[in-house]
C-alpha cells in the first residue's frame, strides 16, 4: 500500500473514530470539522486540497508499524492519538503567538473566539488520549495499553518543556545550537512517539523498539530544523502561514542562532538589537533577513537538516531495523527533508561557532 492509500485509509479511521466519539455540544462538532476541514461534521472530505496538513506524524507510525510486521492496522489506534494531540498543540500554539492563519486558513480562535478554540483543543486532547483505550479490545494486556499511554503524556510533557524554553528564549541571545536541538526535538517529539507507539504494537523486541525510538529522535529533530528554514526561506502557500513570523515573535529557531554564531561582532550587535525591537515591522525583519543572509544561515540550517536525516537513513539501516522491511521509511525520510540547493555555494560555517557548540553525535531522544 503506498503512502497516499495509508493516509486515505487513515483519514476514513479518524474520521470514524471522531463519530463514534459523537461529542455533546454542536459547536464542538462544529469546531472540530473546522479544524479537520471537512465539509460538515457529517462530511469527511476536505474543502481544499493539502488543507488537512501533511500528516506526517500517523504517516510515520503507519509505516514504521509495516515495516516491523507487514499491517499497519495494528498502529491506527496510536496514530490517531498521535494525531490529536497534535492538533491540540497547533491550536494552542496558534492562540500564543497570535498566528492568525493554519493551513492557508483562518486559524480556530480567529474563526470562534480564544475561549472557544482552547475549549476545542482540550476535548481534542481528551479524544486523543482516548484512542488509546481501543488497544485492549484489540487483545493487547491493560499494563501494556497503559505503558502506550505513559509514553504519549511523557511527550507531552517533552512537548510542554519546549513551549516554556521557546517562550523564556524570547529575550537570550546566550543558546547554543545543542539547546536549539533539544527545543526542536520537543516540538517535534510527537514524531518520535508515533514512531515509538506504532513500534511498540508491533513488536516485543525491545532492541528493535529502542532502534526506532533513536531513528524517531533524529527525524523529529530535522522536521523542526527544516521547518524553521521554511518559516524564513520558504513558500506561504506550503507553509499555510506568513513568512518571518517567527522573526516577529522573537523566536530563537536554528537558524537565528545559527546566524548569530557566525556573524562578525558588529553585525552580532546589529542583529541582536533587531531581534529585541519589541515589535519588528517590515523595516526590521528584512534587515534581520539581510544580516542572517550575510551570515549564511540559511546554509548551515540546510547543512544540519542533511546530517540528520543521513544519520536517520544510516540507522534504519544497522542492526537490528536490518531485520525490518524498511525501503518505504528510507524513501519517505529524504522526501520529507528534500530542500533545493542553494544558489551560490554556502561558505563554510566559521569555526569558532563550532568550537561553541560540538553536533557530531546524533541526539540521544532524552531530555538533557
């Protein structure tokens, strides 16, 4: 089954499991069909294409749970939960930093008020956790099911760790780029616990488990790099939201800090007066846009996107994932962080930036 298929089937399984859910309240329903972009609660095809985001995350689990046993429905349950803490994340993401558009859309609390929305986001949360209560109607034990549970709300709590540095951040100029890998595994972590859940109903090796979780940590932490690049180098319409807003809400992405590392002093200076203005207009962010340039930024982000996803492609491909069916995974993974060249070739990353801050070890998965 090509991914396409799994996602289609996937979406018919979300869509079944939202309704036989059947929640109370008509604005709820109403909200949830909002954010899912279905016609109506009682419609589950989309309104527009690629408005329903790139699923990544049940996409892995579904993949990773084939490449372990050959079915994937034994996963769908976890990528379902996965998937709606997911959305509870981005809708409250959304209301902190005032983004006012998702997937190329009104973003919820733009269409049905703050308190609506993170109403909506905490039934969504609720739901997800849920799903997790199928496994021991499929024949899986009740101290399994609540270990698969234990390992979600652990990622949540990765997750929420991340949010509370992302927003101290606002106002450091002092991070080091290993910090920004253990913020960008966090917000990411989801990634890594689909993987890990579908690994786990898969399998009972261990060893085999542990592997993935790894592999997990490495894809996890390149989809936040790389969408860090995007927010600043990349395309509205695919990101479903305004360039640079990260720039205006002072967030400290790979490739800010990046940048700052290999500035020359005065240009540092510069650069960090800009990223403190208390609010950076146009005027600003395309001087902030100039000095990251100048700095190749850009570069080194791409440069550390390409590591990480070598160093996932290479661990599917050690022992003992070697005793898993993994071409789909390997082929979806170099999809995934696919980037065009630069322009010009990239000038090498200044060597004083690496002294500060070593990445020649993969990141572990663990909170440091």
């Amino acid at each position: 089954m090509n991914p396409d298929a799994l996602l289609a089937q996937f979406d018919d399984e979300l869509f079944a499991f939202l309704h036989r859910e059947r929640p109370r309240s008509e604005t709820f329903r109403r909200m949830v069909a909002d954010h899912m972009d279905w016609r109506a609660w009682d419609d589950g095809r989309p309104t527009a294409p690629d408005a329903r985001g790139k699923r990544v995350r049940p996409l892995l689990s579904l993949l990773t749970a084939r490449a372990i046993g050959a079915d994937h429905h034994a996963a769908i349950p976890a990528a379902i939960a996965v998937q709606l803490v997911h959305d509870f994340s981005i809708i409250l993401d959304d209301i902190m930093d005032r983004d006012r558009i998702r997937r190329n859309r009104p973003a919820l609390w733009v269409s049905h008020g703050t308190g609506h929305a993170m109403t909506a986001a905490a039934g969504i949360y609720v739901v997800g956790l849920d799903a997790l209560q199928d496994y021991p109607d499929q024949g899986l034990t009740h101290t399994a099911t609540r270990d698969l549970t234990r390992t979600l709300l652990e990622s949540c709590l990765e997750m929420a760790d991340a949010q509370h540095l992302d927003l101290d951040w606002e106002q450091r100029f002092d991070i080091t780029l290993d910090e920004v890998r253990t913020v960008a595994l966090g917000r990411s972590c989801l990634i890594r616990c689909g993987i890990e859940l579908a690994a786990a109903v898969s399998t009972p090796d261990r060893e085999i488990r542990a592997a993935f979780r790894e592999f997990g940590a490495l894809v996890a932490t390149a989809f936040s790099i790389v969408d860090d690049h995007r927010g600043l180098w990349g395309s509205e319409e695919r990101n479903g939201k305004p360039l640079h807003s990260d720039l205006r809400g002072h967030k400290k992405t790979y490739p800010v800090v990046a940048g700052q590392l290999a500035c020359a002093p005065a240009e540092r200076s510069r650069l960090r007066d800009l990223l403190a203005h208390p609010e950076p207009g146009d005027h600003e962010t395309a001087e902030i846009m100039r000095l990251l340039d100048g700095a190749d930024a850009a570069g080194a982000t791409l440069r550390e996107v390409d590591r990480l996803r070598a160093l996932a492609v290479e661990r599917l491909r050690t022992p003992p994932l070697t005793r898993c069916a993994v071409a789909d995974l390997v082929d979806l993974t170099r999809r995934l962080f696919a980037t065009p060249a630069p322009a010009t070739a990239p000038a090498p990353a200044p060597a004083s930036a690496e002294r500060r801050t070593p990445h020649g070890n993969a990141p572990s998965g663990q909170r440091r």
